[in-house]
C-alpha cells in the first residue's frame, strides 16, 4: 500500500513539471535573404544587359555618314555606353550620357573623334570610342519603260554610292523583247535644283566601246522601245 502510493505521488508531481514547461515558441524574426547577387544565380533585379553591337558592313574608305545610316557606337570598358541606331533625318544620333550628337557630314574616324571629345569633357577620363557602320540608308533608284520588272530597287550594300548601269538592268530583270537599249534616258536630279536628262546608248556599253555608266541613288531609268 506505501509502494503503490509513493508511484502516484511520483507520477502526479512528473505530470506537474510537464504542465508548467512552457511550449516552444516560434521565432517572430524573419529570415533574411541576400540582396546582392550571387554568382551563377539570375537576378531580377539587376540591370539589363549591355545594348548588342551587330555586324558592320565593309564601309568604303573616307565614307561620308548621312541621314538614316545605320550606326553602332562602342566606349570601351563601358558597357552601359554602348549603343546603336539610325541617323535622325538631320544627321543625329541619340547617344548615352550625350544626347543628340550631330554624326551626318563627317567620316567614321571623325564620328568616333567627336564622341571622344564630348565624352572626355564632362564624363570619361581618356575614353576610347569606336563607331562603326551596320547598315547603309536605303538609297534607290528606278527601272521604267522596255524592262521586265519596272519600279524602285535599292542600292546594293556594297555599293550605295552608285551602281554600273547594266548592272541596274539585270536587277530589273533584263529588257522586254521590244526594248531598244541604244535609247535610254536617265533623269537625274542636279546641285542646281533642276532635273538633267542624260542619253545613254547601253548596246555599247555591253559591247565595252564606251566604258560603263554609273547609276546613282535617286536616278529614273526609262529604256526606250524599239522603232520597227
């Protein structure tokens, strides 16, 4: 009868220790997470990447930039400078930090000096800037009368100054059955304002007696037809 009570006594104080342990209680801190990029990990938060430089094209030497020619501008060491587009129809461009930069008139090699200039004055010591040519404005002339596909071509890349004349006509498609090749015409527009119309005869040209022809951008081509 001692033994069974002392177990009761024992097992009712146990049970009051248990009672009185406070429960865990869960921490109100939350946990906090790096706001700094990890290495190999993407970041939504950071900054887009730096604009692409595409491709340029094989500009001729002492190339002169004018409205609407493609440009890509590089500073280097500077990725965030880093920019290409269009030449307004003023002959600006829209660069970083600089804003409207005139470019139209001036070579390659005298954009990139520019750019250099501006950037050295208030923002870069000693910059390195690097402007290269992506894409010609599209310069175009017209094909009309006894050819198979009248209308506006492009001037080819690698020649947006001017094309050879036969060339012009192979872009057309070549002369209709009744055309006269010995009686073209092309109207040109002339520093003085005014349209000059020059007689071209295209038989010797293909025979080679004349030399070649050189078809500028904003020439209009009409082959004549032949006289039975």
């Amino acid at each position: 009868m001692l033994l069974r009570y002392l177990v009761i006594v024992v097992t009712g104080a146990a049970g009051s220790l248990l009672a009185q342990s406070p429960a865990p209680v869960a921490s109100a801190e939350p946990t906090l997470r790096s706001s700094y990029p990890v290495p190999g990990m993407s970041n939504s938060s950071s900054p887009s990447a730096a604009v692409p430089v595409p491709p340029g094209v094989n500009a001729p030497s002492g190339y002169i930039l004018s409205a609407n020619d493609q440009v890509a501008v590089e500073v280097f060491g500077e990725e965030d400078l880093r920019t290409n587009g269009r030449l307004n129809g003023e002959g600006n461009l829209s660069v970083p930090l600089l804003g409207s930069v005139h470019l139209g008139g001036l070579t390659l090699t005298q954009a990139a000096a520019r750019l250099t200039d501006l950037y050295a004055r208030d923002y870069l010591v000693n910059p390195r800037v690097n402007v290269m040519l992506v894409g010609y404005a599209k310069r175009r002339f017209t094909m009309l009368g006894q050819i198979n596909r009248p209308g506006s071509y492009d001037m080819p890349d690698g020649s947006p100054e001017g094309i050879d004349l036969l060339e012009a006509v192979a872009m057309a498609g070549g002369y209709t059955r009744i055309a006269a090749p010995e009686r073209i015409s092309v109207r040109r527009h002339s520093n003085s304002g005014k349209d000059e119309i020059i007689r071209v005869d295209a038989k010797r040209l293909a025979r080679g007696d004349r030399g070649n022809f050189t078809v500028l951008p904003g020439d209009a081509i009409t082959v004549g037809e032949s006289i039975f």
